[in-house]
C-alpha cells in the first residue's frame, strides 16, 4: 500500500487551520505556527504536533508567506517562526505552496519546487464568492443606510466585481459598474446593470467598491465625491484609490485586503486545500507517482 505524502501546514491565520483539517482527510498533516488556543472541535483533524522526524514532502505556507522581518507570516502564534525551520522540516525535493511567492522565498527554499496556489484559475473563482461576500458585510456594518436602492459603484467586471453585482442586485441595489472597454460593458450589460468607462466616472453614489489594482481613484477625482460615499477597497497592494489624499479629504475608505480569511475563514481554508489537492492529483497523473 502506498504510504500517504506528509503536509505541514506552516503559519498564517484561521484559513490554514481549516486548510489542514481538509488535507488531512487524504494526507498526513501536521501544523506549526499556532497557539494552542486556535484548535478547536471544528478543527481537530489538524494536529499541533510535528511526528516523528520523518521529513515532509511539502509544506503549504500562508498568504502572504513572510511577514516584513522575513519570518514566516504567524498572526496566531505568540513566537517567530524562521522560515529556514520550514526548510529543514522538508524533503530536498519537497515542494513548497504559497500564496504570493517573492524573490525572499526562492531564496530560502534554493533547489524546492515552489507552487504559488494564489495563480491558479480555480482559486481565483472559488475565492470571488467570499471576497464578494465579505465585502457586502463590510458594507452592511459600516453604512447607516440600507443597501436596498442605494447608488453603488463597481470598479472591474472580473470575478469578484461579476460576484460583488450579483449579491448586490439581489439586495435591489442601483448598480453601475466602471469598465475600461467595450467588452467590459457589454459584459456589464449581460448581468443586467449599467456601465460607464473608468476615465468618465461620475460622483453621484454612496457606495463604492474597487477591484482594480491600479490608481484609479486619485485626488481631483476623490474630491469630488461626497464625504459620505464609502469607498471600499478590494484590490490587492497597491490599491486603486489615492490612501494619503483620500485621508487628507476626509474620505470614508477602507482597504479590505484579505477578506476570504477574516470573514469566511472554513470556506478560504478548504478553497485553498482543494487546489493544493487538485495540483498533487495532476502531478501524479503526469509523473505517474
């Protein structure tokens, strides 16, 4: 019988929990990186323990998977965690998943095949749904209002912008959505709302949510938006709103990096071990091992 490969589970927040705990219902899993605390009924499949010595096949690191003193990222463990302790807890051929690869880690894990999960097509689709939804929370706590009939914005008709105008029609919002191009409009048009191009956006709305990862929201263009409209940013670093000028204004904005993990953390968790999963399956069907 084929023995099971060994995963180790290494830091990063109440995802990688959940992550393990999938994992290990086809591999040998163990988890490093967190307080004892953060174990739980619904999380019990992943162990705190490391066995016995047997080194790991691959390790699955966090989003992103160091932190700015070049440790590995540890939000819920009260001790740092040397990223070169990974290294030496593997095979040297193991393979490394993260979420956000940089130049650092190709350093460390010199010779280990490093797979970042965060590119992979299917994450991106499964992980729209939580980000949409976590942004809708978001808003839900933060505007006095509701969201039915209130004016809203969508920056970007990828994913989660396509998720973010589905939940909001259902809650009967008004909804237009900023596209830089014919296809984005017409795509706009299938969902069934309205559109307009990013360089001619108006400033009539309460409520806006950005999903491009580059300026689009800069300082003429801010203050000329009501100090009431909350813009809630969904893209990744560094962002489509102008921070430094949106705080000088007195702009309502919150950057919402994360979101998957802070509000649907079981779901992120599994989303992630499933395209750990499904790139182990098609490794082995390629090399037949």
């Amino acid at each position: 019988m084929e023995n099971k490969l060994r995963i180790l589970i290494a830091g990063g927040d109440m995802r990688q929990i959940y992550c393990a705990g999938r994992l290990s219902q086809e591999y040998d899993t163990a988890v490093i990186g967190f307080d004892e605390k953060y174990f739980s009924d619904n999380s019990e499949s992943a162990k705190s323990v490391l066995s016995d010595g047997e080194p790991f096949d691959c390790a699955v690191l966090p989003v992103p998977p160091l932190d700015d003193e070049g440790m590995l990222s540890t939000p819920c463990y009260t001790e740092k965690i040397d990223p070169y302790t990974i290294k030496k807890l593997l095979r040297p051929d193991g393979i490394v998943f993260t979420g956000k690869s940089d130049e650092r880690l190709t350093e460390i894990f010199t010779g280990m095949e490093i797979c970042d999960y965060m590119k992979r097509e299917e994450l991106s689709l499964k992980n729209a749904i939580p980000s949409a939804e976590g942004a809708v929370q978001l808003a839900l706590e933060e505007l006095p209002v509701t969201l039915n009939g209130l004016k809203v914005l969508i920056v970007g008709m990828g994913r989660i912008g396509t998720a973010l105008t589905e939940i909001l029609k259902g809650f009967g919002s008004d909804i237009t959505v900023a596209v830089r191009n014919a296809r984005g409009a017409a795509n706009a048009r299938i969902h069934g709302v309205k559109s307009v191009r990013t360089d001619k956006i108006d400033t009539d709305y309460e409520l806006v949510f950005n999903t491009v990862p580059s300026l689009v929201f800069e300082s003429e263009l801010l203050n000329r938006f009501s100090d009431k409209t909350l813009f809630i940013d969904l893209a990744s670093k560094p962002g489509g709103i102008d921070f430094d000028s949106a705080a000088k204004l007195g702009k309502k904005v919150v950057w919402a990096l994360g979101l998957p993990g802070k509000t649907a953390p079981v779901t992120s968790g599994e989303i992630i071990a499933e395209t750990v999963s499904d790139i182990l399956e098609e490794r082995s069907e390629r090399y037949d091992v």
